[in-house]
C-alpha cells in the first residue's frame, strides 16, 4: 500500500458553536492542524432562538427537530448564513483559506427528503451522494470546506441534514483520495465507561466493547448514532475515527487525546 | 491579441431576487448562459423584513442602510444563507454545478470597514482586494460563482457590500483570465432617455452623452452610481459593460438587447 497524504476531517458541534469562547479557541486549534483539512459543523441552539424571536414554533418528536418550511428557512438563515460565514471569516483572519459550504453548493452532497413513515421529519434529507472529487479539487486548491448541516436534492430543496452523518459520509468520499482521519469533537473527553465520570475516557472502543456498554446502559442515547456512524466510516474506508473534547483538537489529531474508534 | 475565453459576469438585482415568478425565469435564462459565468446577487427586501419580524430597526440615511451589529447579522443570514443558498439549490436543479459564496470564502473579496466621516456606515465594507486566480480556479473546475454581496476584513469582520461594486471589481479582477462581459440585470430594459418612458432605452452609453443626461437630469440618483461602476469597470479592462432587464438575459448576452456603456 502506497503512502497517501492524510486528511483530517473534523467534525464540531453545536455546542462549541454556541459559546464564543470555546468556539474560538477550538479555531484557533483548527487552524494549526496541518495538512489538508475539513471542517463540518453542528447548528446549535442559534437556530432555536432565531425561530423563537421570529415567533416560529419548534417542533421536536423523540428529540429530533420536525423541519417545516418556516423552520427550514430558519436552520439556511442560521447554519448556512451566520454560523458559517462567521466560522469562515474567523479561519480566514487566523490565515486558514476557509471556505463556507452547504452540500449543495459545488453539488457537494445531494440527499433525498426523508421519506414520510410514522412521522414526516419534513425538509430533512438523507445522503444519497457525495461528490468526493469535486471537494477534492477544492482541497487541490489550497482551500479548507467548512461545511454547514443543509444538503440538497434533485428538485433544488435545501434539507437540513444531521452533521454527525454529514462528517462520516464525507470522510467516507474522500478515502479515495487521502488516508482521512475523522474527528468528532464535543463537549466530553470521547466516550465513557461511566456517563456520571466525565474522566473515564475509553482509550480505544472495538464492536465487542461498544456491544457491551450498550448492553450495560454506559453509552448513552445520543452517543449511539455517532458511534454507528463512526463504525460504518471504518468499515467504509475511513483510516481512523476518534470522539474528543473540542479543547483537545491538537492532541487528538496526533493520536494522543479521546476515543479511538477501531474495528479490531 | 489573443483570442480569450468570454466570461459573463452577472448582477442581479434585490428587487428580481424578491419576486419569485421573475427570479426562476432569470435562473433559467442564467443557467442556459453559455461559457463560464459568474452571479452576484443583491438582498432584496427579505433582509428588511426579517429585522422588522426580529424587532430589529432598519437605520436608513441618504437611502443607505446603515449596518450595525443586530442588521449585520440579519443581512448574514438573509445575504448569505437564505437567498444565497436557495439561488445555489435552483441553479443546481438547473443542471448549473453553482457554488455559493461571499467575500470571505476563499478569500476571494476582501475590503476595510469603512471609515467614520460624517456618517458612520456600521458594518459595511470598501473592496480592497478580489482574488482573481481563486475565482478562476473555482471556474476551471467546472464552478458558477454565486456571490452574495458580503465581504470580510483582514480582522475576520464580515461585511455589508454594495453587489453593483462587487460585480464590478470582480469582473476586473477576472479581465487578467477571461475576455469578461459585465451585465447588470434589473427591472428597467436599460438606461433610459427619458425616466417616465420605459421604452426610452439607449442603445449605448458614451461618457459625453452620460454627462450630458446627467446634466438634463434624466439619469437618476440609483443609475449613477451603476453607471460609475460600469465605466470604472471599462476603464480597468473589462471588455463590454451591457445594463439590462432581467428577462433580457439571453438576448443581452448575445448583445441584442440593453444599454451598451462603451468608453468610445
């Protein structure tokens, strides 16, 4: 196997977006990673607050957000407007060639909307493709993608779309070119032993010991679908996936901070 | 001289932007443009009436908004997310491969807040700098530019920018690459003689007989400033400048329709 350039693919979530402290120390972190680098964002509580002031209704169903069109317009304003021209424009002032991005722009990542069942998520979307080569190109260029949560479909919907899902779909795509590392990085240390014990940090997490903390109640509900798709990233091609706290970036892309995500 | 490649870049006007019937037509007439392109986009009302909705007072002096921190942030989230974005997903549905920026993403278009006179503007931006060879780059590998009229600061600011100048700088800039075809797309079928008769269309515009409608009062106070633009723009090596309606595209591409400005 040829040696190939590594890519870290990182993923932040809303809850370091919504606190300007953390948010900029964690840009700070970023733009020193070196190599070629993605950046892939959560919304955070912005869009919920934006909804409210404008008197728009949040319609949450098991914890997940019902995107009716006002809310739709509301997460393009948020995610793809103010958090991410603001991400970008902080990168660009600490020297990072940032560049703002939705999934459709560049056709980067189309979806479908979420096909109605039990419940109509309303304009949300699940990936159907991403265009690998394309960001590839940008990467080419010298430029950083800072990719907001909103993908689009064939009929020209914008669709809000998890960023969790939006990191591993990516980071999957551009394993063709890069040996990508992929990094979610959050408010805990990575995943615990002990959800009560912010410092019982798993070094390293495999099939059999995720099958066993599930099975003890340790890894809770909104760790379960960052792991699945971590796991699938691995089985799809992704070099390395770790689950770190946003402060320890720096270590963490060196192998030395969070969760190790590994098939074996 | 070489035969170059033709660019048309494109301005679209806030007031096309907020009727959807006459934006989707121009969107078509846009995508079937031929060669490489480029649209910038104005705000249009949207902005106006989301900071109403958030209870946020539009500041107005001489008929120019003046952008403070609450209007900054609405005009990022209306500019660059919301009308930026939906314009991104339609081209795309178009078969147009469009990519949605502003300013600050890939450093493209940088400026300087500009500076407290008499009147303190806010947040708004004087261009200082357009990275032509990125904007080139993104059009070699098969990208339409769509640009939102936002610049950013060396600080990390982002900034309020006129689209019109925008448009203008940026086809400069691209005069080094491209033969480039400057065309501003509004609600007017182009400069007219006589600003009660729509049909009152100049063929052409020449700086004697600019100065001389002027001078008789039938340029108005909104053209003047388009029409500095566009002979800066002439002047800086932009290779034709043509002032159109917005449903006269394809036949202004084609320079069959519209206000020709021309140095001589």
């Amino acid at each position: 196997m040829t040696m190939r350039t590594q890519l870290s693919v990182v993923k932040i979530g809303g809850n370091i977006i919504d606190n300007p402290e953390a948010c900029s120390r964690f840009l700070q972190d970023f733009s020193k990673v070196k190599g070629p680098k993605i950046l892939i964002h959560g919304g955070g509580k912005v869009a919920t607050q934006v909804a409210a002031s404008l008197q728009i209704e949040t319609k949450m169903v098991d914890g997940r957000r019902i995107t009716d069109k006002p809310m739709l317009d509301v997460v393009t304003m948020v995610y793809g407007g103010l958090v991410n021209k603001n991400l970008v424009a902080q990168l660009q002032s600490l020297g990072t060639n940032a560049i703002g991005l939705t999934g459709a722009d560049g056709g980067i990542i189309r979806s479908v909307k979420r096909p109605v069942k039990s419940l109509d998520y309303g304009f949300v979307g699940d990936i159907v493709a991403v265009d690998g080569k394309q960001i590839e190109q940008m990467i080419a260029s010298g430029l950083v993608p800072v990719i907001a949560p909103l993908t689009y479909s064939n009929e020209g919907l914008l669709l809000n779309t998890n960023a969790d899902t939006m990191a591993s779909a990516t980071a999957v795509a551009l394993s063709t070119y890069f040996d990508t590392n992929l990094l979610y990085c959050f408010e805990k240390k990575g995943v615990l032993a002990d959800p009560d014990d912010d410092d019982s940090v798993l070094e390293s997490l495999t099939p059999p010991t995720y099958t066993a903390y599930k099975a003890k109640g340790s890894i809770n509900k909104g760790m379960i679908p960052k792991l699945d798709n971590a796991f699938a990233a691995l089985t799809d091609g992704v070099g390395k996936v770790t689950i770190c706290h946003a402060n320890d970036l720096a270590q963490a892309v060196l192998g030395n901070a969070g969760t190790v995500v590994t098939l074996d």
